[in-house]
C-alpha cells in the first residue's frame, strides 16, 4: 500500500466517521421516530466501508508485536532453513567470515541423496550481516554468496584451470539473470566479483524487521540454493 492510497482511505474514513456522527445527530434533532431511525440507519450503512477501511489502515501502521527478540527470530529461521538442508549445508568455523553469519555448502553435491559427514570438504555459501537490529532496520542489506570451483568442479580432472573459471563465470551470470528476473521486488541491485572464487552480491531493497521480511530473506537464500542444485547438473563447459 503506496502513502497516496493510504493517506486517502485515512481521509475517506475520517469523513465517514464525521458523516455517521451528523446522521445520528440529525436523528436525536429531528426527533427519534421509525423514519427517522431508518434514515439514520440508511446513512450510517452508506459510508461504514470507508470507517471499516480506516480500522484496517490504522491496524497495518501499527508495527506488530513478538514475543521473540528480532534477533532470536532472524537466527532461528536461519537455522531452520539449514536443518532443513542439511545434507548440504552446513555451519562452519569459516561460515561467517568478517563481520556476518554465514552457512557452508558441501563441495560433494551427491551428499544431498545420502548424508555425509558435517566434517566434508564445504566452502561457504552465503552470508549475510551480523545478526543485530541495527544491521537490518535499514535498506542496503547486503547478502552474499560465494562460488568456487570445488563445488563445481572438484571431480573435473580434465578440465584446465582456465575452463573451470569460465564456467564459473558463465554460472554467474546465470544466477545474476536468475535473481534481477525472479526477485525483483526485493533485490535492488546485483554485482559480480572475483574470478577464480566468485561472490554475488546482492543488495536488498527494504529493511529486515519483521517476521514477513525474514520469510522473504529465506525465499531469497533458498532460490540461490536451489540454482545451485540445477548448476551442479548441467555441463556449464560448453
């Protein structure tokens, strides 16, 4: 809901509510009798969407309340996600990096049919900033993710050093045009760095605060994830 849409349903209901005041005050004026009652009623039914729609703006403005810290909320669905995947992702001493929170992604992608050890070889897969309030009630949040040639490649003896990197970065590319299309509506901008081990950056449109945006965050970790399955099935040396 865009500030015009809501500064007119505020105005629509405001007037409603006076409007429903003045037929109630005409009906006690006027005298309380069977036409004047149904009169009243006639008015008040007329504009009772435009006040029922003013409750519901103001209710949307009201920042909802948890019983959990942002912080316990943000890291237990993180967590989550990870349980969920955890045949393939895994939290690694070399996860978070400098300054952010960050889970692995096993280099063996056929541990995704038949769990491995959390001790395999993984290189970390995304990270995003240090869970605290101060680092998402703000736009510009910046999630990370990271593509090396062992995830792709580790078993690719044939390929040279110079092929692994091209498809690495044909793979970035693939992913860059897979998130400007799919999340749009979160995602300001992506960029693209490194050669050899290659981070995509992406930068979010809105702050992270409440339960519906940290969904979104997962949506958004869980898509890349998902490309990465994909990746690991095709021939990316063409």
């Amino acid at each position: 809901m865009d500030n015009f849409d809501i500064k007119e349903k505020l105005w629509g209901g405001i007037f409603g509510l006076i409007a429903i005041l003045a037929a109630v005050a005409e009906m006690f004026l006027n005298g309380l009798s069977t036409a004047s009652i149904l009169g009243a009623v006639k008015d008040v039914s007329g504009t009772l969407v435009v006040v029922v729609l003013l409750i519901a703006v103001i209710r949307s403005l009201i920042p909802p309340k948890y019983k959990m810290p942002f912080e316990e909320r943000l890291e237990a669905a993180l967590i989550k996600w990870q349980s969920e995947n955890s045949n393939l992702i895994v939290k690694k001493p070399n996860s978070d990096g400098n300054s952010h929170y960050g889970f692995s992604l096993k280099t063996d992608m056929t541990s995704f049919f038949k769990p491995s050890l959390d001790s395999a070889n993984a290189g970390w897969f995304v990270r995003v900033p240090t869970i605290n309030t101060e680092n998402y009630n703000r736009s510009g949040i910046e999630v990370l993710f990271n593509l090396n040639r062992g995830t792709f490649f580790e078993n690719r003896s044939d390929l040279t050093l110079e092929q692994k990197n091209e498809g690495l970065n044909r793979l970035s590319q693939y992913l860059y045009a897979y998130i400007t299309k799919h999340f749009s509506d979160r995602v300001d901008r992506v960029s693209i760095s490194g050669k050899e081990n290659i981070t995509i950056i992406v930068v979010l449109k809105n702050s992270i605060t409440t339960d519906q945006e940290i969904d979104r965050l997962i949506e958004l970790i869980n898509g890349m994830y998902q490309g990465y399955l994909v990746a690991a099935n095709i021939d990316l040396i063409k």
